[in-house]
C-alpha cells in the first residue's frame, strides 16, 4: 500500500513476441500508450 499523498503510478505491460518467437513483457509509459491507442483509432477511421 502506499503512503498516503503519494502519486499513484500506472504500470502498463504489452506482449511482445522476438524474431525467434519467444514472448516477453515490455513496460510502456502511458503516454506511449495512449499514443499507441490514437494511432491504431486513426488507422481505423482511414479503412
């Protein structure tokens, strides 16, 4: 548990699979995500 007033931290794991197909978990920051999320709704909204 954390100490009270300490920022919370969001931790986000993507599987992520090697040129020799073994899997591995990479630790993203949130704002690489969030601008994974715009980039694959944009590519959406273009087909």
């Amino acid at each position: 548990m954390q100490p009270e007033g300490a920022p919370l931290r969001l931790s986000i794991i993507r599987a992520v699979c090697d040129e020799h197909g073994r899997w591995h978990e990479e630790h993203l920051s949130s704002d690489t995500r969030i601008a994974d999320l715009a980039s694959c709704m944009m590519e959406k909204a273009r087909q």
